[in-house]
C-alpha cells in the first residue's frame, strides 16, 4: 500500500498533455478478440487498469506486441479458452470491472463467454442485468454459478433482433454491440448509451469491416458480417483527466494549458466548468487556464441556486461530479451537486468538511456547496483514496490546502491517472510518493 504526501498552497504553471481515455481503452481492448488478425491501438494509458486487462488478454492467448509506451498490437489468432474456466481467470477477472466487456466479443467469435462477478470502484450498484439480457435476446443461453459468482453465456448461433435497453449503459451497449457485429441478421439497439467512446468503439469496429450505422445517437443498426479483419486506432484524451487538470489549475490559482483535449468530445464539461466561474480559453484544440484569484458561481436566470447534475451523454459525465464538489468549496456562492446514477460517489465528502469545506450532504444523491470564495483555505488532514475519482478529488483539495496532506490507498488513483506525480512535479506541486 502507497501514500501520497503532498504539500499544499504551492502555485503551478506549465503544460500537461492528457492521457488516453480510460474508459474507451478499456472496451477497444476488448475488441481484439473479434479477429485473428493484427490490431494496433495508440495512446494506451499506462493505468492499473488497462494493464490488468492487457494481463488477461496475454493469458488468454492474444499476442501482445508494446510497440512504443503507449503503442500496442494485439493478435487473437489462438486462443486458450480454458484459462476462462480456471481459477486464475476467477482471481484476475474478479478484480476488474472492465473484463466484463470480454464476454460479448468470446460469444460473437466462439459461441461463449465466461465472466467472474466483476469488481472495480465500490461507488453503489452497478448491475450487470443489462448486458445479459442483450446477450439473451440475441439468442445466447445464461447461466449464473451462485457459490463461485461466476456468469456464463454461450449460443451455438447469434440471431439479430431489435431491442430496447432498460438503461443506456456505457459498458452495457459496448458489450451487445460487440456480439451484434458477427450475428447474423440486422440488430437494432434503441436507448444505446452514444458517449464519444462508443462512438470511438463504433468506428473501430466499421475500419475492420462491421456494419454499424446511427454511430453518435442512441439507435444503432448493426448489419452482421461474417468476419472481421485488423486495424489501426487511436484512443482519445481522457475527458476525465481533463476536467481534473482544470480542477487542479483553478484550485491552485495556476496559469495552466492543456495541450490536445479534443474539443468536439467534451461535451458539457465546459459549460459547466464556466457556470462555475472558471474562465479559460479554446487555443487550437488546446485549453488554456489564465491564472485567476477567484470564480463565481452562476445562479439560474430567475436567481435560484445552481445545480449541477449528471445524466447520460451527452448529459454531463457522472465521473467529474466529484472533480466539481471540490471546486465549488473555493468558489463565490453555492451549487446544488446531484449525483443521479451512482448513490455512494459523494460518501468521501466527510473528508473536505474535515479540512474545513462548507459541505452539507442532503442524502446519498445531494451535496450542497457553500463556496468560501479563498477566504478561509482548506486545512491539510490524513486521508484515504475510497475510489478513482474521488481520489483524484482529494488530492486536488490536499494541493490547494495550507500545510502537507497525506492520502493514503493510492493505488486508487493509479487505476485511472497515469504517472500522476510526476506529471504534477513537471508543473511545480510539491507531491512524494511513499511506500508503506
């Protein structure tokens, strides 16, 4: 186990490029296993967990190739699928949420598909019921090992069909849109999650010859073909990243630029930034964050309290929810933060009332802001990281804080954000890593 020890109320200034999405990496990784030719992916975020994923693939049988740090190619020309019965898988899969997306492509090319109860962030229930009802609706039989929390799909032919989902999920529309894409017949998937990263998915799986068409709204038709070749993709900056790099510039009161943010995926994320006050810039495809003493929140135009709140794209992204809490404790005035889809993401705001935040949380959803406009700074405190972005929260609240901050259970933050004390050395912080 790792601690961060970190001494706030430094400025910062300079450049930082982000690294690549996360939570596309995570499903293009899966994708490989619907060919058995050569894939190449760039811009791989060098994470713990996309190198978890990247494990499984390697013992189940892909060829992994790392071209340069953050270049791969994959090759699923032979695989092993009894390590997907064994108690290795049971172990390596359990411990990552992202292997889930494993089991649509496993039943598209070979008729099954095996998966341990996933893990990943404990931040509520995130149920899994709506990949295997897309799964079972394409023809698949389910089956569910309750001593061994172990799922199990296979079908000896995939039918398309049409289907609604009972949620746009994310990883949910990824998984079923990997099992339509060898199905035979034409599958329709109405209320598809359309965040840039299916989309992303969507155009990776057309460049090796699927037929998928609606890519960027939430009604996908997907045309089966027999086969699938390679190809080349590059995944996007991390959206996330982005929103937390401008957290960390304005908490600081930093003059910061953000090289390569890919402007036309970023959705909502400005919007609400500058509804909070924070003023920045578009240079190119480059963000730049002009050093500012203060930031105001906007009320509504009738004078009522802001809310903030997230949905599915192109709502705002439920993961810089808690990049936003923790800017509104330093901003002028007071936001309403609504965290729909997840009902324990904002539990770690005991911990900024413990540096003298003025946080009131209303229920498991609600948080209201009371923003100290810097006139009384955070205090620096002992902490623990209980999940990737709220990690990443308070380790902005322990940069803007006066006195040195310890977070401990850091491998959190190393699940999501690549090298990230040294990436904030090159800009000044005064973070160490330190193993206990």
């Amino acid at each position: 186990m790792a601690s961060f020890k970190i001494e706030g109320g430094h400025k910062l200034n300079g450049t930082i490029t982000p690294q690549g999405a996360k939570n596309e990496v995570l499903q293009i990784l899966c994708a490989v296993l619907l060919t058995k030719e050569k894939v190449t992916i760039n811009n791989v975020p060098d994470i713990i967990d996309v190198n978890k994923l990247i494990f499984i693939l390697g013992e189940l049988g892909v060829k992994v190739e790392k071209l340069t740090r953050n270049s791969y190619s994959f090759q699923a020309n032979t695989l092993n699928l009894k390590y997907l019965e064994s108690a290795e898988f049971k172990r390596d899969g359990s411990s990552l949420r992202g292997s889930i997306m494993i089991v649509g492509p496993l039943l598209a090319r070979f008729g099954k598909g095996y998966i341990p109860r996933p893990g990943g962030d404990k931040i509520g229930r995130r149920r899994l019921d709506t990949h295997f009802e897309g799964f079972i609706r394409l023809g698949a039989k389910f089956r569910y090992n309750k001593e061994e929390h172990f799922y199990g799909v296979e079908a000896e032919e995939l039918i398309g069909t049409d289907m609604l989902l009972d949620e746009a999920s994310v990883t949910g529309t990824a998984n079923i849109l990997m099992a339509s894409v060898l199905a035979t017949g034409t599958t329709t998937i109405y209320n598809a999650a359309c965040e840039p990263y299916i989309q992303q998915l969507c155009k990776m799986l057309n460049a090796m010859g699927a037929n998928i068409t609606g890519v960027g709204s939430n009604l996908l038709t997907i045309i089966g073909v027999d086969v699938l070749g390679g190809c080349e993709h590059t995944v996007l900056p991390d959206m996330i990243e982005i929103g937390s790099w401008i957290g960390v510039a304005v908490m600081t009161h930093s003059e910061l630029t953000i090289k390569n943010v890919s402007w036309e995926n970023l959705g909502q994320i400005p919007n609400v930034f500058r509804k909070l006050g924070i003023k920045f810039e578009k240079r190119g495809d480059d963000i730049y964050i002009p050093e500012q003493e203060s930031y105001e929140i906007q009320n509504y135009i009738d004078g009522s309290v802001l809310t903030v709140a997230d949905a599915p794209w192109p709502g705002f992204t439920p993961d810089l929810l808690s990049i936003v809490l923790v800017v509104a404790t330093q901003a002028k005035g007071t936001v309403l933060i609504h965290q729909k889809m997840f009902e324990s993401r904002l539990f770690f705001v005991d911990k900024l009332i413990d540096m003298g935040a003025k946080v009131i949380l209303c229920d498991p959803h609600r948080a209201t802001v009371i923003g100290m406009n810097f006139e009384s700074s955070l205090k620096a405190t002992k902490m623990t990281s209980p999940d990737i972005r709220a990690g990443i929260s308070l380790l902005i609240a322990a940069l803007s804080a006066k006195g040195t901050s310890i977070i401990n259970n850091i491998e959190q933050i190393d699940r999501g954000y690549e090298n990230i004390e040294a990436r904030l050395k090159s800009i000044g912080a005064k973070i160490e890593r330190i193993e206990n």
